[in-house]
C-alpha cells in the first residue's frame, strides 16, 4: 500500500504514529466513555451546536477517524452501522482496543480516506472531524464522500477556520495579521517540529467543489472559544484569547442532492 500513497499521506501517517504514543492513545478511554458528541478543540456540546443530523437507525462512515471516539458517539446515538477509516496502523490499534473494550461492533479499516474500499452508495452519513476534512485533498476526499454516500446522505466536517490558517505562520500560532493568501490556497506543509500537511480551501473554493459533487449546503457554523476556554495542551494553532475573538474552527454541513 504504502508506495501507491502521495508522500503527504506518508508523512502524516508517521506524524499520527508519533502522536498516539504521545498523546491520542492516552486519550482514547476518556472520549470513549463520553455519551455526547462534541465539537472542536474546546469540546463544545452537539446539543448546543446542533451540527449533526438525526443518526438513530443510519449507516455512518468517519473519515480519517483516528482512534475511532466520533465513530463510537455515533453508535452510541443509534447509529446501525458506523465504519472508521484510517491510515494509520498505531492509531487503528487503539480505535480496536477501545472498541473491544467497549463492545460497540464498529467496523474499522485501513485505508487512505481518498480512497476508501468501500462500495458506491453504501452510507447515509459521512463524518470527518480534524480527519480527512483537514489531512487530506478536498479536491480527492469531497468527491469520495459523494460516491460514499446514498441520495439524500449527509456530509458533516470540522476543519480550521479560513480565518485561523490566513493568521498563521509556518512556525508558531495563529496571529491579528493576515500572513497568506487566500488566493490559491490548497496545500500547507507545516515546518514546526516534524513537517506534516494539511489541506485547506477558502469557503467559496469549499461550496463551488460540494456543489460539483452533487452537495447542497445546509449549514456553516462557525466556532469561537468558550469565555472560560485555556489554551489546549497539544493543539497550539491558536490560542483561547485569538478563539475568542475569532473563530477558529468551522463546521460544514451538506446533503447529496437527490
């Protein structure tokens, strides 16, 4: 598999590898024992946001889902089906000792989120927060959620603000001073620590490609820190005080036309 992967596939595979020893593995229990969903780096409730569709009785797909927490909310929600898909074998590993440990029959594949073994039309929900929606192409990943999905099926995804990435260098958090363009935004090979990619494309770039893929916009809900929000201890892209008064995070919602 590995030499058929774009080399940012490759480079974050081992970025996420690192970060699960690290960090997500030790993690992993707590966002299993959650029974709400929620959002983002300050954990903001669904029930306050209302971002997700009704799931109770519907085939979920997570893209890019880490160690599988989204996935297992959703099951707990009611969800009949719920299939995570990752690249990354570390990750994965925690994802199938959770979901032993927790016993909620989710289904768990190793694949590169652009390019999933997984038939046409086979969910009525797809889901990507801080996976696909951010590590990788929008121009490969958007188009496999459309074939993923049945008409009438959902797209929901959390990704960084346009704002958050157009304040932030290369190196360091985001700032009050516009340091890039947001003319031609796609790609951004980050230089802090161990270099890893992400993908990001302005809003209107966003709802053109949903469009083209058969998408039609419900909602874009723009997230700002909490009042009482600290800076979190792993994610530094921004701070709680910039969060505040920006918003650092953003979440998208779409339905495949019928």
């Amino acid at each position: 598999m590995s030499s058929d992967l774009p080399d940012y596939v490759l480079r974050n595979r081992r970025h996420w590898t690192i970060a699960n020893a690290q960090y997500t593995a030790a993690r992993a229990r707590e966002a299993w024992s959650q029974d709400q969903v929620w959002w983002g780096v300050w954990h903001q409730p669904d029930e306050e946001i209302q971002a997700l569709p009704e799931v109770r009785d519907r085939d979920a797909i997570e893209l890019g889902c880490g160690t599988a927490y989204f996935s297992a909310w959703l099951k707990k929600r009611g969800a009949r089906r719920v299939v995570g898909v990752d690249i990354t074998p570390a990750q994965l590993e925690t994802a199938r000792r959770m979901n032993a440990e927790f016993e909620l029959g989710l289904e768990l594949i190793e694949a590169n989120a652009e390019e999933v073994p997984v038939p046409d039309a086979s969910f009525d929900l797809a889901v990507s927060e801080y996976g696909a929606s951010i590590w990788c192409d929008p121009y490969r990943w958007v188009p496999e959620a459309a074939r993923l999905l049945r008409p009438g099926g959902e797209l929901v995804f959390l990704r960084n603000s346009t704002l958050a990435i157009l304040c932030s260098p290369d190196n360091g958090s985001a700032g009050d001073r516009l340091l890039r363009q947001q003319r031609g935004l796609h790609r951004i090979d980050w230089q802090e620590g161990e270099t890893t990619t992400e993908f990001h494309i302005g809003a209107g770039d966003m709802v053109q490609l949903l469009r083209q893929m058969g998408f039609e916009l419900l909602n874009l809900i723009e997230l700002f820190a909490p009042d009482e929000a600290v800076d979190h201890p792993y994610y530094t892209g921004f701070s709680a005080d910039w969060a505040r008064r920006w918003p650092a995070e953003e979440i998208w919602r779409a339905r495949k036309r019928i």
